[in-house]
C-alpha cells in the first residue's frame, strides 16, 4: 500500500479540515507514491524518534505535533527540527502530522482525557463553525438510488454520529427541451412532465466539489437541476475541548489527588479553592487558557489544561477550579487512541508506538 492510499484511509477517519487555520497538518515530508513498510506512531517527530523508525523498518512515521510548524526556511541542520527533517529526508522516512485535526474531532485528544477521568454526558466545549450546506436535487424517480447512494460515498448525508441522512419529496417536474438540447426523454420543443424525486442532503464545505460532481456523474439528465444553500447551523461534534459530569460530586482535594494519580502528575497548577464540589469537568489539551470562559460558560466546576499564565488564574473569579496539568501531560494518551484507531484500519503492516521520550519538561522534586 502506498503512502497516498494510507493516508487517504486516515483522513477519511480525522480530517484534516477540521484541523485548525493556523496549524500544519498533513503530510510534511516524503513521496506520496513510495510503498509503506511500516509505521510508527508518536507525540512529536524528533530525531531519535526518527532513528527509531528507521531501526524499526518503519518508512512512515505518524505524529501529533508537526516537527515542521513555521519559520523554516532552510535545511542545513542548524536545529532540532532541521536535523530530524533532513535525517528523515536522507533515510526516505515521510512524517505526517495530525495535531488539531485530532483536537477537534470528538474521539480524539480531549474525548481521551475524558475517558481516563470517567466523565459521562460529553458535549464538545467550544464547537467549530463547519459552514454547513444543503444541497436539494431533481432526479427522475427511478434513477433516485443510485444518485442518493453517490451523495453518501461522496461523503453528503452525516449528520453527527450518523450518516447517510437525506431526505426525499415526490412531485411531477416539468422542462421544455430547446434547440441545441440532447434529452434524457421527451421532444425538443414539448413540454415534458416527469415523475421526479426532490433529494435533500447536507454537507461540510469543502466537500462540495466532490458530492457535486458524484452527483452529476450518477444523474441521467443533460442539465441537473439543483440548488446549495449555506447553513448557519454549528456542528455540535466537532471542535476544541469537551466537558462531562462525574456521576457523584467529589470533593477538590480529592479531585485533585485523583487527577494526579490518573495522569502520573509530579505537581498540579491551580485557582484558589472554592470549597465546593466538583460535578462537571471541562478540559482542553495542549494549551487550553482560551478555553476557560466556554468552560464558565458551561458551568463546570473544574477545568483542566496546560500552559496556564499567572494571569489566566484570575479569571476563575471563585466560580470554577483552573487546574495546569502541563501541555504535554494533558496530551500524553494521543499515542494510544492513535495505535488503536490505526491498528484497526491497517493490517497488512507493522503499526508501532514511538518508545523515545519527546517531552522536554522534567521535575526537580
């Protein structure tokens, strides 16, 4: 299998496009029609990690965090990223980075963290705007199915964790035929009535080009009667954090041992306690201060991210407990779901987790 056909598996489970304006997904280096011998999977691509690879066979190397992010204007070695790029370069390693494509989707970084606390009730803390669409269509009755079964491979119709959704209204239909014309049926010059069915799906953006052109490719008529209309309507699983309820309100210093136990924490940054219980969480992986007004916003008692300012701690405002856990603490499950989501996906060849540290923060206790 090559790099291409790999990577198009994974997009089709985390798209890119739900990756954040600023970041930079994809693949980064590499050929995208070299074969795949292997691939390992891992939290950033530094250069022992890289070595890793090449001592494991792996020619694909899977990582949350891009090694190539901005600024990167030669290749000479002079740096760490520059060093693990060009080493990957030399061995014919592609990297391929992840990063907030998984933030935001509702199985990835912070679904995870979630799941380690054993929060239920999750709801996506800051949902992204996906500038929705819907596309309704004319088609003859009897050629229905096959142009709705085009829209759903072309990815029209999800709806959340559902896909395949339309909807179909039956009606009689009418077009005159003009000169120059090459009917699917009736006479140039003659009004035709059909039987037709109106399909109604909607659809992210960007796919917009590929659905309509699945759809004209499966539409028996010369000119295809449709019409898009742009949606103001949010997308309430996919975005930035999460939050959840515990099933019994726990005490802070009790949460707090708890989250320590549970992240392997050395030490926890936090507000001042409001004496009260902890019910609602809400956390953001990475560095998540942007955050803390939507988890105000939602009433949560606790919130847990990293890269947390001096500053930032005021705004707790004795309404929610502000907890710094660390960035690359509050991400370190990303390797896991990655293995497991990938495992699943691609048995033809080997899948490993990266056992090099890439953390760069230590604890003198």
């Amino acid at each position: 299998m090559k790099i291409r056909e790999v990577i198009s598996k994974i997009e089709k489970r985390i798209t890119l496009q739900q990756a954040e304006d600023f970041d930079n997904v994809g693949l980064l280096c590499g050929s995208w029609d070299r074969n795949v011998s292997g691939i390992l999977i891992c939290h950033d691509a530094l250069e022992n990690v890289v070595d890793e690879a090449i001592q494991k066979n792996c020619n694909l190397i899977i990582c949350f965090h891009p090694i190539i992010f901005s600024g990167l204007k030669s290749l000479t070695g002079k740096n760490y990223v520059e060093r693990a790029v060009i080493k990957a370069i030399e061995n014919k390693v592609a990297i391929y980075a992840i990063h907030t494509a998984f933030d935001n989707d509702f199985f990835g970084v912070n679904y995870g963290i979630c799941n380690q606390l054993g929060l239920k009730n999750l709801n996506i803390l800051q949902p992204k705007k996906d500038n929705l669409k819907q596309l309704t269509v004319f088609v003859p009755k009897e050629y229905s199915e096959k142009v709705r079964e085009a829209l759903f491979a072309s990815g029209a119709g999800n709806i959340g964790f559902y896909d395949e959704c339309s909807f179909t209204v039956n009606g009689n239909g009418t077009f005159r035929p003009n000169e120059g014309s090459e009917p699917f049926s009736g006479q140039q010059n003659i009004r035709e009535n059909a039987d037709e069915d109106m399909i109604t799906v909607v659809f992210e953006d960007y796919k917009q080009g590929q659905i309509v052109s699945a759809m004209k490719n499966a539409h028996p008529y010369e000119e295809v009667a449709h019409q898009i209309y742009s949606l103001n309507n949010t997308n309430p699983y996919s975005g930035l954090g999460m939050y959840g309820d515990f099933e019994e309100p726990v005490d802070e210093t009790d949460f707090l041992e708890m989250v320590k136990e549970k992240f392997n924490l050395e030490v926890i940054r936090h507000s001042d306690f409001n004496h009260k219980k902890i019910k609602r969480v809400g956390v953001l992986g990475g560095s998540g201060a942007s955050g803390i007004r939507s988890a105000i916003s939602k009433n949560c008692d606790a919130y847990l991210t990293g890269d947390v300012k001096y500053h930032d701690f005021f705004l707790a405002e004795s309404k929610m407990l502000i907890c710094d856990i660390g960035h690359f603490e509050s991400e370190q499950f990303v390797t896991q779901q990655l293995f497991e989501i990938f495992s699943q996906k691609f048995t033809t060849f080997a899948i490993s987790k990266s056992i090099e540290k890439t953390n760069p923060v230590n604890y003198f206790i």
